[in-house]
C-alpha cells in the first residue's frame, strides 16, 4: 500500500479523485491529511476536520465490474475500524451503515464514492476517526460525537492507528474480493446499534420505522414494521432514541 502524507488539503476524497489517473491501478493508494478545510461526509454534511487532532485519509483501488455487494464496501470499512478497535481493548458498535459509535456516540464515519469505467471501478473509501478532539471541539459537532481521547483519557498515536487500520482493511479487501460481505456478516450483526429497538431510516424518498432486526447476507438493513412485514433498506440513514 503506497501512502500519500499532507499538510492541508480541502478532502482526501476530492484530491483522491482529482489525481486518481496518477495511482497504481494494482494495489491501495492511501491519502492521509493533518487537517481538511472542506471534509465530507455522506448526504454532503461537512466533516469537522481540526488540524492535527484526528485521522482523515481516502483508500483509493479499483476492483472488477463483476465484484460483489460493492454497495458494501462502506461497511467493511466500518467492520475494519471495528476490529481495530477491539483489538484495542474497546467496545465499539456500528450503526448501519457505517458509522462507528463508542460510548452511543459517533466515533467514525465512511464516505464511499464510486466512478465507473469500461474495465473496473474505482472505489474512493474515506475514513475520518477521532482521535484526540478535546470535549470543547466535539461539542462543535452537530450530533452526540465522541473520541479516543475523550473516551480513554489518553493521547493516541495517530500514525500508529493508520497503520494498524491499513494492514487491517488491506486483509479485509482480499476477502471481501473472494467472498463479498459475508464473511464480516456475523461481526457487523453482532456490534450492530439500535438492534431490538425501533429506529426510523429514511432511504432517499421515504421514512420507514420499525424495529432493527438483522442485516442480509449483502449487508442491506432488515426493518420489521408495525404491519408484522419485514422491509429492507438497501442505502439510507438510521435514527434511533430520538437522535
């Protein structure tokens, strides 16, 4: 995995995306930032993004049109960060699709943003981790958000963390090439927030609420509504206990 290390920029996905004629079509291109000035993350909410506190970086590969559950691939990074978390010691879980909570408060978010071509998919995968935001600076943040930091009491080794994270997500792609979602199915079943209880989850046209029940074996949201039916929501947002 080749990494590409800077100061400032507006977002490692939009740089990732400008310069992606430039990567190696044959294994992961990784863009890490001390700090964004335009960070994103999903429905184009902005990404709170202070300088040299956190981890902002864009995993950059492509894959062939033919690979499955690609609509997945957010949420293996979700089961990556996850484990790396564990491995840690900690207790995360992981709110469909793939925000990574510790505490019940957002710690981690996936942006996945795809271009096709004739011959592959260039998958763009950014990751934004707080790492050692202050209470003060996460207070900023326009929902319950949290940090290592904030939830350990101790400074982290960003830099130690990236590494750690690329090993884990290189190893996590070669199987999700091999197999799809499945194999990370039972870890993202098992960690999954708001199970058991009734979330509402609006998927681009319609809010659906009912009670988070399980996920399919592509990694889609299974909701079990009042009319006794099971509905499942392929892409959306999910809000539970008021949030």
């Amino acid at each position: 995995m080749k990494t590409i290390r800077l100061d400032t920029v507006d977002s490692t996905n939009t740089y990732a995306k400008q310069n992606a004629v430039n990567f190696s079509a044959h294994e992961i291109t990784c863009i890490t930032a001390e700090a964004q000035t335009a960070g994103r993350g999903r429905f184009g909410r902005h990404w709170v993004s202070p300088k040299g506190t956190n981890l902002y970086a864009t995993f950059v590969f492509r894959l062939p049109l033919e690979t499955m559950h690609l609509k997945s691939l957010g949420q293996v990074m979700a089961a990556s960060m996850a484990k790396l978390l564990i491995s840690e010691k900690l207790h995360p879980q992981i709110k469909w699709p793939n925000d990574v909570l510790l505490g019940g408060k957002k710690l981690a978010g996936v942006l996945c943003e795809t271009e096709f071509h004739r011959d592959f998919v260039q998958v763009f995968l950014g990751v934004g981790l707080n790492v050692n935001m202050d209470r003060g600076e996460l207070e900023t943040i326009d929902q319950p958000a949290t940090s290592l930091k904030n939830e350990t009491g101790r400074v982290w080794d960003k830099a130690a963390l990236l590494q750690k994270l690329q090993a884990q997500f290189a190893s996590d792609l070669e199987q999700f090439k091999h197999a799809g979602f499945e194999p990370f199915h039972n870890l993202f079943e098992n960690l999954l927030a708001h199970k058991g209880q009734v979330v509402r989850c609006f998927d681009g046209k319609k809010t659906w609420e009912g009670i988070c029940h399980s996920l399919t074996s592509d990694g889609q949201l299974n909701l079990y509504l009042a009319d006794k039916t099971m509905h499942t929501v392929i892409a959306g947002e999910v809000k539970g206990d008021g949030k």
